[in-house]
C-alpha cells in the first residue's frame, strides 16, 4: 500500500486554477511535511518560466523533454530556503495538455530527483534512516483534471513507481504547532596554516560543518531532566543525562567570526507529535537559517564583485536579517532574507515570484533587529577556541542553548541543551 497525502483544500483550488495559456505544461513544487504514516502538503507554487522557455512550450506537441531541469531545480532550491524548520519540498506537480497525458511519467522522476539532489547539496545536517525517503510526484490533464499521484524512495535512483493517495481536507492550515527561538550565535572558526589559503567562503563553510556537530548532538532537557524523545511532547518518561560540550586551546593563523541573534521559526502538524519531531525541526532550522545568511552574503559578494581582503587585512560582513510571511488562513510562516538596504518591494516580489502567491508589503514581518548578525575575519591571530570531542581541556568552556515551550495559556515546560557558544530561548504556540 502506497503513501497518502493529506492535501489542503486551498492547493487543489490552486492546481486547478492554474491556466496553460497555450502551453504544452506547467511544472511546480508541493510543499509540506512527512511523517511516519502520512504526509501533509500545504503549498503549492509553480515554477515561473524564462522568457525564452515560455515561448518554446507554446507549441500543443511540445514535448516533456524540454523541460527545463537547471531552472526547475534552481527554483527549488530558492524556495527550499523559504521554509522554516519542519517543512520540506515534498515533491513535485506537473499540469499537460491532453496531448501529453500518456507522456510525463519518466520527465517527472528525473525532475523529482534532480530537485531532491539540488535541495541537498548545501545542508548542514542529514536525514535519519528512520525518516521518510519517498517524495510525490503528481500529474493532472489539463482537460479530463485526471490526478495521477506516485511516489518514488530518493535511497533508490533506479527505482520504480509506486502509487500513492492523494486526499484534500478542509482545515488542514489551522492544524499546526508553531515553534520559534530566538538564537544568539557566537561561533569563533580557527584558521589554521592549512586553511588560511582557503576562501572565506570555504572556511566558514568547514567552520559551520563542525559547528552543525554540536547542535545535532546536544542534549535537550525538560525542566532540567532530558524527556525521552519518543514520548509524546507534552508528557512522558524523564531520564537524566550529564553531557557537556568542551573546547581546547589551538594555535592559528586568523579566525572567522560569526556573531549575532537570529531568529528561528519551525512547525509540526498538531496530530501526535513526538519530542523528537519538535526537536529535530528547531535544530534543523538553525542549521538552515545561519548556513543560509552566510551563503546568500557570498554569493551577494560575488554578484556585487567585492574583492576577499589579504594578509592581515580584517573583514566584516553584515549578515541578512530574516523576514517572514504568513500563509492566509495560518499560524505558518515562511522566510525570506533581507540586507539593510534593500527596499521591501524586492523581498516582496521575490516572495511572488518564487511562491506565486499575492503577498502584500505590509504582510512582511521583520524578524530581527538591522544588523544583529554579522561575520568578520580576521588573520595573525595568536590563538583560537576550537570544539573537539576526543580531549578534554585542563578547563572546559561551557555553554547552554536554554529553549522555552510555551502554550497559549501557561508555561508548559523547558528545554536546555549544551552546545558551545549559543543561547536560545525556545516558544512553542498551539491555537
């Protein structure tokens, strides 16, 4: 028996609004969340199309093939960077005329393959063996609005189809717990001899890897006791645990800095959820947000041409502050990243354009004070902090990451866990 896919209604309505004006398909994104016995897609957006390209799919017997992969992909991957922590792009839609009904099957797996592996390419974190590998493609004709819904598991390039239910349920929008953070980031990058020849880039990308390794293994407690993380959220059994993150002292050659507050947003269908669901999509997130800012700052540096400062020269970058957008009729959010001084029209229409979704400026909610986080680096230093798991310093530096559940009536509960430098108080809403 295959997956079921729990659709929000407001999706179909757009699916079948979606008008080919002549052209032969229209491509997009389904957007949601898995979980072990069913998946929830809330969003749909389609994939806007080149100038170019949308003139070549306006012949009736243009042909799958042209799709266009790179574009597809590259969309993907700008919406991937959209979405808080617990949502993912699930997979992928594609509406044809009548002509093409019996032609899509093989466009839409390569399609659905290569977004996943452009989704992935960049993330600090990985997905457990426990976690769902199967995403969806799905199929409609244009004229007969047949639906044709199939899975394919992302583990196995070369496997086959297998069906999948596709049902649409009034509501489903409303049925999810928000949780959000506020993260203070400190993370100190050594560069040794080795590395100083590196680009800032690459080093601040080997800095985050080692970082990412705290925040996947730290410890989460409840009320100063860890909760067993397969019990449900708000009750279960309490265990104890004595684990701390340590540095050592490290000789250098300079060091990037990152420093600042972020402000980080996940969410969890409201049926169920474990401990572990919460807690993997607040890690998750902080992972996305900070590698996120720091690679739309490079690739900001790159576009405007600005030259890496040598020897040692110190630099210093303002990191983008993150914005968010409510879906109508939602307690979800998505994201979007914003530098001091772009105009909220580009965030705006940035949003339109990647979620094909009317957005107005004044629903734009900024998450962060201007410049609260930044990165600088710096080269000749003396000495550096680097976290190691295998020493023990003669004096461990400690840190802790404190993360706060709140319903909408009380305190609920607490969470801590040791990551070196960060702080982070953690909210959990429920309508």
């Amino acid at each position: 028996m295959g997956r079921t896919y729990i659709v929000e209604e407001t999706v179909g309505q757009y699916l079948s609004n979606i008008n080919l004006q002549g052209k032969a398909f229209v491509s997009g994104l389904l957007i949601g969340q898995c979980s072990s016995q069913k998946d929830y897609v809330i969003l749909a957006t389609r994939t806007p199309p080149k100038e170019e390209q949308s003139e070549n799919l306006k012949h009736p017997k243009a042909k799958l093939d042209n799709l266009d992969e790179e574009w597809a992909t590259e969309h993907a991957y700008q919406v991937s960077r959209m979405l808080p922590g617990g949502l993912l792009v699930l997979g992928v839609f594609i509406i044809t005329t009548l002509e093409l009904a019996n032609d899509f099957q093989n466009a839409l797996r390569r399609l659905m393959y290569a977004v996943e592996k452009s989704i992935n390419r960049k993330r600090l974190w990985n997905f457990t063996e426990e976690e769902v590998s199967e995403r969806v493609t799905l199929h409609i004709c244009a004229s007969t609005k047949k639906i044709f819904c199939r899975t394919y598991d992302m583990h196995d390039p070369k496997g086959s189809a297998r069906p999948a239910d596709w049902k649409y349920q009034s509501g489903l929008l409303s049925s999810w717990l928000s949780l959000e953070c506020t993260v203070h980031i400190n993370i100190h990058i050594p560069l040794s001899a080795t590395s100083v020849s590196y680009t800032l880039e690459k080093n601040t990308k080997n800095g985050l890897t080692r970082w990412a390794k705290e925040i996947e293994n730290g410890v989460y407690l409840i009320n100063g006791q860890v909760k067993d993380e397969d019990c449900d959220l708000l009750e279960g059994q309490l265990l104890n645990s004595d684990h701390r993150s340590t540095a050592t002292v490290q000789i250098c050659s300079g060091s990037v800095n990152l420093k600042g507050t972020v402000k980080c947003r996940a969410y969890i269908h409201s049926s169920k959820p474990k401990v572990k669901d919460a807690v993997q999509a607040v890690k998750r997130d902080i992972l996305n947000t900070v590698a996120d800012r720091c690679e739309i700052l490079f690739e900001d540096l790159l576009l405007n041409e600005i030259p890496e400062k040598k020897d040692s020269e110190k630099e210093f970058h303002i990191l983008p502050y993150r914005v968010f957008v409510p879906l109508p009729g939602s307690t979800v959010m998505l994201c979007d990243y914003k530098f001091d001084d772009e105009p909220a029209e580009e965030i705006r229409d940035h949003f339109m354009e990647m979620l094909d979704h009317t957005i107005q400026i004044e629903d734009l909610k900024i998450a962060e004070e201007i410049n609260t986080a930044c990165m600088s680096s710096s080269m000749n230093s003396q000495a550096s902090l680097d976290n190691t798991d295998d020493e023990q310093p003669k004096q461990p530096i400690k840190a802790t990451m404190l993360l706060k559940i709140q319903q909408n009536i009380g305190v609920i509960a607490a969470f801590t866990v040791a990551v070196l430098a960060a702080g982070i108080s953690f909210h959990y809403f429920s309508d």
